[in-house]
C-alpha cells in the first residue's frame, strides 16, 4: 500500500505529547459519538505498481479505432511536445491560484499572457485568466449580457453546438432568463429570423462560427442590429479557425466565447478542458472569475496581480459577477505555450492546412455515390447528406476501423440523414484515401 | 475623521445633502477609510425608483465591495460621471468632488429619519 | 523580466505545423476572412521553452514551498497520479466516442463508474455526478438539485441559510441559482448560532449550506439539531466538502443528515491545483434526490456492461459537455485505489494531528480566537501584531521572504486578522517545525523591529506591487 505520510511512531509520540492528548483517537473527540461512522467499507491499498497496472488494463479496454473524422467541437489537433513539458513542470501544476503576487510572478505573467493572445486571437479587448470549458463560458457570457442590460431574453441560433445549448438550459432554469431558439435553415442560420426576434427586450443574441455543422458565416449584420437595440452579442469560436476566419471583434461581438480544447489539450474524454472568454473594453468590470493585471511594485518595477477581485465570491459574496474560483489554469498556460509556440506564422498555417484538409476530403465525398455534400462555407468540418442515414454508415465504418464523423440525427431529430466530418492537420493523405476507398465500399 | 455639518448621516456611514427637491448622496470619510482605495463606483439606473434602504449602486475598492443604499425614497436623477475616470475623488474628497449621486425626493418627511452630524458623530465614536 | 511579446523578433518561426498553401484561402469570400494580422509572438522553441523556464522559477509551488494555504489542502500530488492520466488509452478518447460507440469507451465508463462507488461508500451518497467542473460548479449543481426537488414538490422557497463563516462560494452560487441568501453568525466557541438559526429557518428555506468542520476549523457540534431542523421545513442540507480531508472514515456525510455534497477532489484526493485549477467538484446525493441527477449518468448493465442513461425522469440537465474533469477523477481514482481504506483514514488523522500540533506551538505567539481541538487546520488571529502595526498581510509577506507560502489570510471574515493554517497530512515534523520557527520569529519581530516585517518580502522576483493601480488604471494585455 503507498502511503504519502511521513510521521515515524516516535515523531506522533512527540506531536501528541506537545499538543497534550494521549492518542490520535482523542484529537476527533468533539465529533459527538452518534455522528462516527459505523463501518468503512473499502478495498485495501494498493502499491504504486498494481494501481498503475490497474489503470493499464482499464485503459486498454478502450478501443483505438484505425483512424478518426469526429470532432463536433472537440478536435484532434497535434500537441507539440513542448506543450506537455512545460505544464509538467511543478513549479506550474502544484501551484495554486496566485493569491500573493510575489510568490506567483510565473503563474500571474502566463495568464497575463494568455488574455493577451486569446484577445488578440478573437479580436476583442480584454479577457479573463479562463473559465471550465465552452458551455459554462457560454452560460457565463449570458449571465453577463443580462447583468448589464437588464434585459432577460435571449436569442440562439441552434447552429450553437447542441451540448452547449444543453448546457446554457440547465445553467439558466432556476433565473429569470427567457430563451428563443431560432432553428438552422438546412445547414446555415436563419439570420432574417435571428432579426425578427432582436428587440428592445432581448439582453444577447448567440451564434457560433463555424456553427455545429461546420458552416462558416458572417454575422456582422445580426450584431449590428442587436448593438441598435441594446442587446449584447455574443459569438461562440473555434480558435484555430480564427488563424484566418474573420474574428468575433471584427464582426461587432461584444463577447466572445469559445472550447479552447483545440489549443494544446487533449480530447481525455471530456476534460479538462477550457472556457475562453474574451470582450470589448467596456465589459472589463464585468468579466466573471480571475484576471491577471499589470501594475509596478514598490519600487516601480512591473508586476503583475490578480486585479478587479472586488467582483469575485471571495470578496462580493452573493453579489459576485459569478460563483467560480478554481478554473481551468493549467489548460490556459498550455494554451498559451501552444499559442506562442505555433506564434504568428505557425497558427495562420494550421488553419490553411486544416481547410485544406477538409477540403480534399470534401472533393472525395462529392465522388461517393448516395453521399451529398451540403451547401456552405467550410473551414475544417463539413455536413454530408447520407443516402440510408448517416448513423447506419456511422456503424458500418466502425467496423472497418473508421470512425466517420458525427451524426447529426444524434442531436437534430430533422437531421437523420446528416453526418458532420471533420479533418484537422493531422490527418495524412493515406487516411484519407483509405476512409474515402472503405466509404465508397460501404455505400455501394 | 471629518464629519461635515449641514449634512444628513445614515448607519451605513452614507451621507445626504438635501438642496431644494434633490438629494445629493455620497459616502462618509469614515467609511471611504474603512474601504480603502476605491477603484471602482457602478453607475446607478438613471431614472430608477428606489426606495428608502434599498441598495442603488455599489463601490468597489482593491478589497472590499460596499452597497450604496438610497437613504431617502425618490427616482435617481444623476451620477457624478467624474468618478468613472478618477473614482479615488471618493478618498480625496468624500464630501465634495468625490459625491457619487443624486436622488429627486418624493417624501421630503423621511429626512427625519436621518442623523444629523453631532448624532453621526455619536454613533461612530460608538463604534470604535 | 520581458514578456512574450518582447522577446519576440519579427519573422522568427517557432513549430512548423507542415506546408500551407495560401491560395486555398481564394475559395472563400473576402468578408469571412479576418483583416487584422494574426498578433501572436515570434519566437522559436528554444525561446519559448526558455521563457516558460524563466517563468516557473518565479513561482512558489508544493513541490518546492511549504503551502499552508488554509481551505485549500494543498498535499503532495503523487507522480504516478500523472502517469495514470496521460496513459494514451485515456488522454486520446474522443468524448463524443461515448454516444457513437459505448463499447469502444468501457475502460473509461468503468473509472468513472467505480470512482463514484468508492466516492459514495467515503461519503454515505447514495448516487454521485462527476460533471461538475470544480467545488463552486459543484455547489451551483447541489443548489440546482434543491431547487429541482422543491420544485417537484410545489414547495415554494426563497432562501438558502449560510454561515457567516462560509466560503464566497456558497452565497455566490445560492443567488447563482436565483435563491436570496440569508446569513447566520457563529457563536464564540465557532459553532453556528442555533438560536439565530432558529429565528430564520421557516417554510421558505430552500436549504442549508454547512462547511464541516467548519472554516474555522473546529468540528460543528449542532450538526444534528440543525440537520433536524432543516428536515422539518423540508429544507435540504448541503455538505461543503472543502474540508472533507479531515474526517474520512471517522464521520459520513450522508448519514449525518446531509442530503448533497460537493467534493473537492484537487483538495481531498490529491490531485494538482495546477496553478489555479483544473479541479473537479464531483457532487453527491441522497437517495431522496438520486432521481434529480445531472444526464447522462454512467451506469453498469445487468449484463456488466456500462452505459449512459439519458432517462434520469427528474434530472437538472448537463452541467459538463461530458463527464466533468476527466483528467482529474483518474488522478483521484489512482490516488485512492493506492491509499485505500488504511490510506484514507490514515491521511485524516495525520492531517488533523499536523494542524493541532501548529496550533499548540503558535498559541503563546499569535491570538487563538476559538481555543479548543481543531480539525485539518487552525485560525490563529494577528491582532496582537497589529495592535504593532504589523497585520497579517505583513505576516505573509514576511513567510514568503522565508521561502514559505502563507496561510490563507483574512478569512474567514468573522476572524479580524485571520491566518487560517492547513498544513496538510503530507508535511513532515521537520517542515512543519521549520515553519512554526518562522512564525515565532515573525512574532518576536512584530514585537520588537516591525519595521523590518512591513517592507517584506525582499529578495524576491517583485517587492509589493500596487494593486490600487492595477485596479484603476486596468491594464490586462501586454499590448
């Protein structure tokens, strides 16, 4: 059995002696007897050595396909080493929040850095030190858009990913919040009806570019029309596609939101992952959770610390901009060794090289009978009509060792024949053409 | 510690100035030495009817968040806008420059109910 | 030292992802195309792992600092806790695997399966949720199940009762989940005020929200009176669990009269803070809110099978795309299958054994508001020191200088000048005493040269930065 306490029996004796108690026992003597729990039904230890083969054999009994075309908002982008070596350092990962700015300079100027590059990437103004993923992020920005506006309806475009929509309905069912729900026309969002329902009481409008089906749009319209009414807009990225997609900034998004998975983290089955927030100037003071700030120290050197606590739960209590403490910090310091590793040239080529991609795989499919490309823009991921439903073929390429993308129907009851493909950079010539032979083979 | 006479004084260390139908509203030296630096004062709700009690606005200081509670019922009708940009006249001149905002008065009988200076001035000695 | 942006020279090439083709961007509109250059830095990757070098050096850590940091349970992270994380059989499943292919994700189901198992037998739940993303996330998830079962039952409730010395958290997600908060003092031996409690506990409370032992570190004796209170108003009774680490196998939430618990599985369980998170806030539930649980729940089939139900009838919905943390509940799993029963039970007293035995040596030295045993960790007071002049900011500040993290100072609020001290099971006698020598030379300083404490710390990265300006004049990018 590993153990992780150093006390030597002589070392207690001595600590029992100075605290004045004759055993461990007595130190718990003010948990009144009827509270003690009756049994502890536990396995016993392991050692070091069986618990990690435990955790072999469990991870063996997932299955590793040949090859995989499913993202649906969580993708399978390469991890350069540095990443991992550099959040393996102790001095990152056994820290925590950096509440005394001089014993965490290294933490503090990493997330200073990071807000630099998530801003710049989404072309807005300030951002925070992370949130837990991109469905609290949304549901973060939304509670922020109905704090300042005063407002309680809001407008979402169900291009949104379907999880995140899930998400922001849980998060917002016990306030005050009135949700409208603007259904995609095919593929691409129904900006005229999007529109229609922006008016003097709506408090945000959300969209997501690309949206769940991969379809890339501009939404300066919507948002301009929310800006005349009021209401805050709010715009759900892919990061990597914003190396060459027009930003959140530029289309008039006054919030940005986004799954910072694709930035160095990998997929792990759901987390950790990490909720970037991003927004122009004036919703600084409105931001939830941690931001790190640069001023000058005693004498007049930079420094930096976490600022605008007053918001926070630690200090604001039931008045705080949100309940969140922990976030996801280690996940933001490997975005932003990604980012600055990948830095101006690299993330710009990761983008065109996952649109091309895409691409080559797209031209292969227009070639498949019983498959139908959809109409759209794409970046990186692309809807196919499949002739017989996109679930059937799903299954069928598994047992070829593909996994083929993710069917729509799953999520969309409108939507059974549709099946989202993705391709990222790290998807080599000869996958390709061996999913496009094993799915002509199936469709035949 | 300064306590300016002419001024009505509430508990939560807010103080009134009346002139004529408007209620003046800023907060005490006491309380802006209790808070600190203040690095932040929230723009109330132009137009907004209030309450007596009710909290109108809030201020933020490095380390601390402190409420504004209206003492007097009315409709808020301004905001001393100079705070945005220097929210530190607060510290530097509570009493003045450093007003946060101004309330029109809709029952003039409830500055009865507020201290005066000399019963302010009681209560905080109290408190030490 | 220079930032990322400043070491970065214009045209230096860093990762080269492979050959890009500019002209595939012509496919595509002009107007769905970004303008403004990509700003990012220019560095190569030996710059870039200098830079975070550099970084991590100007960092206090656990692994290099005693980190006392109160509430926080800052232990040593077992290294094979990593290694069990980054196995590739985890760290590369698609998520989304889970609705495609349950087959191909068993390994995965089964940890989060038999990590709940064991979660419910250390807690007295009957049913757990994994997804919460972090202890507030797991607290807005408890209060979201309150009000789903009041709900059900048509009652009508406004309020959820906290203690004044609760963490920010608990108000901040009670008013997250639209409940009001009403707050309750602590009497002066720490315990919650039963009378104060009494006077505002009515058929209008949703809930009551109990950090135990409590933040001051002692051990609620009222736990039962105040459990059957709540019980009488159909109220819900909520387990903080921040300071589970003190009572493993000794006391069992759920048969105390809890009905929902968070737990901090980067606190109790071991896994790394990682300079502000990610942690997991895995949640569990009585049996009467086991139908009220987060979708999809991982479940085992008769026929051995695990698989995700989608049909909890009364669920509050997803709170995670998927399964929360997963990184974290495979620490925590390790951590536990490593330690178990022995380990765990072991771990509670040795923690509460280190924090007695800091609180009987600083006594003669710092103010002991609630004087009797404690639990994981103790609350001392600096008002003595600042009657000096010398406050417990100083008092860290002047640990810091000395290579130790400071306690968590001023909280709990009830406590003027608080230092709250938890130095963890895993620290040795020889540390811990390396640190009391610390803090009783800090006392006699603040007695006799308080000078020499208030421009504390020296020989550190940055002496005392300005937060009044970092506040006012916000500056939050490099550029």
């Amino acid at each position: 059995m590993a153990k992780f306490t150093p006390h030597t029996d002589e070392q207690i004796k001595e600590m029992l002696e100075v605290i004045g108690a004759g055993s461990v026992d007595e130190l718990f003597k003010d948990i009144p007897e009827d509270l003690k729990a009756k049994e502890f039904n536990l396995p016993a230890g392991m050692t070091e050595n069986e618990a990690l083969k435990t955790m072999k054999n469990l991870a063996g009994m997932n299955k590793k396909y040949y090859v995989s075309f499913l993202g649906g908002g969580f993708y399978d982008h390469y991890i350069p080493a540095v990443v991992d070596s550099v959040s393996s350092k102790p001095e990152f990962f056994t820290a925590y929040t950096p509440y005394q700015p001089e014993a965490s300079q290294g933490t503090l100027q990493a997330i200073f850095e990071y807000q630099t590059m998530t801003a710049k990437l989404t072309g807005l103004d300030v951002a925070n030190a992370s949130l837990y993923d991109g469905g609290t992020a949304l549901y973060e920005a939304v509670v922020m858009a109905v704090r300042s506006t005063r407002r309680t309806k809001i407008v979402v475009d169900e291009g949104v990913n379907p999880l995140f929509r899930r998400m922001l309905k849980a998060h917002i069912k016990n306030l005050d919040i009135q949700r409208v729900n603007i259904k995609t026309a095919g593929i691409k969002p129904d900006k005229e009806k999007m529109l229609d329902e922006i008016d003097e009481n709506t408090a945000a409008v959300i969209a997501a570019n690309p949206n769940f089906f991969g379809h890339i749009d501009d939404y300066s319209g919507v948002f301009e029309k929310a800006s005349e009414k009021g209401a805050v807009s709010i715009l759900n990225f892919y990061p990597i596609s914003l190396g060459v997609l027009k930003t959140p900034g530029e289309m008039g998004a006054d919030i940005a939101v986004g799954e910072g998975q694709s930035l160095g983290l990998p997929l792990s089955f759901g987390g950790p992952y990490l909720g970037i927030m991003t927004a122009s100037k004036k919703y600084a003071r409105k931001l939830p959770g941690r931001i790190a700030g640069e001023t000058t120290d005693s004498e007049g050197k930079r420094a930096y610390v976490l600022t605008l606590q007053a918001r926070e739960q630690h200090i604001k209590r039931e008045k705080a901009t949100s309940n969140i403490c922990s976030n996801q910090a280690l996940c933001a310091l490997r975005a932003a060794v990604y980012m600055s590793l990948l830095g101006r040239q690299g993330f710009r080529d990761t983008a065109i090289i996952n649109m091309e991609r895409a691409g080559k795989l797209r031209e292969g499919f227009k070639r498949i009978n019983g498959m139908k490309v959809m109409s759209g823009v794409f970046f990186n991921e692309f809807a196919v009509e499949v002739k017989g439903g996109s679930k059937a073929f799903v299954n069928k390429m598994l047992a070829k060792g593909f996994v083929a993308g993710m069917p729509a129907g799953l999520f969309y009851i409108d939507k059974e024949d549709v099946l989202v493909v993705n391709a990222t950079e790290k998807r080599t010539d000869n996958e390709i053409n061996g999913f496009l032979a094993a799915a002509r083979e199936v469709m035949r | 510690m300064e306590i300016k006479e002419g001024y009505f004084y509430t508990k939560e260390h807010e103080w009134v100035k009346i002139e004529g139908d408007t209620a003046k509203i800023g907060i005490t030296d006491y309380a802006q030495h209790k808070l600190g630096d203040i690095t932040f004062v929230e723009p109330p709700e132009n137009g907004k009817e209030i309450s007596a009690g009710s909290a109108v606005t809030g201020v933020e200081s490095v380390k601390a968040a402190s409420d504004i509670y209206s003492p007097i019922s009315g409709k808020v009708s301004g905001f001393n806008e100079a705070l945005e940009n220097e929210p530190g006249l607060i510290n530097e001149s509570p009493y003045d420059s450093g007003w946060i905002l101004e309330v029109k008065i809709k029952d003039e009988s409830e500055k009865e109910k507020l201290l005066t200076a000399e019963a302010y001035r009681e209560y905080t000695e109290g408190l030490e | 030292m220079k930032n990322i942006f400043e070491i970065s020279v214009k045209g230096r090439k860093g990762f080269d992802p492979g050959e890009a083709d500019e002209n595939i961007l012509e496919k595509i509109d002009k107007s769905l195309l970004r303008k403004g250059e990509l700003v990012l830095p220019e560095i190569s990757e030996f710059d870039a792992v200098r830079h975070y070098m550099r970084l991590g050096r100007r960092n206090f850590s656990v692994d290099e600092n005693f980190y006392p940091l109160g509430s926080c349970t800052m232990k040593y992270n077992p290294r094979v806790n990593e290694t069990a994380a980054s196995i590739s059989g985890f760290a590369s499943m698609h998520p989304l695997m889970s609705y495609i292919d349950e087959a191909s994700v068993q390994g995965a189901l089964e940890v989060i399966y038999n990590l709940s198992f064991l979660l419910c037998e250390i807690t007295g739940m009957k049913k757990i949720t994994t997804q919460p993303y972090a202890g507030a996330h797991g607290e807005l998830a408890g209060i979201m199940l309150m009000a789903a079962y009041h709900r059900k039952k048509g009652n009508n409730k406004k309020h959820i009762i906290v203690p004044e010395s609760a963490h920010g958290t608990n108000p901040a997600s009670a008013a997250a989940a639209g409940y009001d908060v009403v707050s309750v003092p602590v009497d002066e031996s720490g315990d919650m005020d039963i009378e104060a409690f009494r006077a505002v506990i009515g058929p209008e409370t949703a809930g009551v929200m109990m950090t135990v032992p409590s933040t001051l570190g002692v051990f609620e004796k009222n736990v039962s009176g105040i459990a059957e209170l709540a019980r009488e108003n159909d109220a819900l009774m909520y387990y903080d669990g921040a300071n589970l680490n003190a009572i493993m196998g000794r006391v069992k939430p759920g048969e105390i009269g809890f009905d929902i618990i968070h737990m901090n599985l980067h606190k109790t369980f071991a896994a790394p803070h990682g300079g502000g998170g990610p942690g997991s806030g895995v949640v569990g539930v009585s049996e009467k809110l086991s139908g009220f649980i987060p979708v999809p729940e991982v479940i085992k089939t008769p026929g051995g099978m695990y698989g995700l139900n989608f049909n909890v009838k009364d669920s509050i919905g997803m709170l995670a795309s998927f399964f929360g943390n997963f990184g974290v509940l495979l620490k925590a799993y390790t951590y536990i299958l490593m330690l178990g029963k022995e380990g765990l039970v072991d771990a509670t007293e040795k923690a509460v054994l280190n924090a007695n035995y800091i609180m009987k040596k600083l006594k003669p030295y710092y103010d002991l508001p609630y004087d009797r045993l404690c639990m994981h960790e103790c609350v001392f007071s600096a008002k003595k020191q600042a009657a000096k002049g010398v406050r417990a900011l100083d008092i860290a500040k002047a640990l810091i200088e000395r290579g130790i993290h400071p306690p968590t100072v001023y909280f709990p609020l009830v406590v003027e000048e608080a230092m709250m001290i938890e130095p963890t099971e895993t620290e040795s006698k020889e540390e811990i005493d390396i640190f009391i020598e610390a803090m009783e030379e800090i006392a006699r300083l603040a007695e006799n040269e308080p000078e020499r404490i208030k421009n504390a710390p020296a020989g550190m990265p940055i002496t005392r930065p300005d937060e009044t300006k970092a506040a006012r004049e916000l500056k939050l990018t490099c550029l």
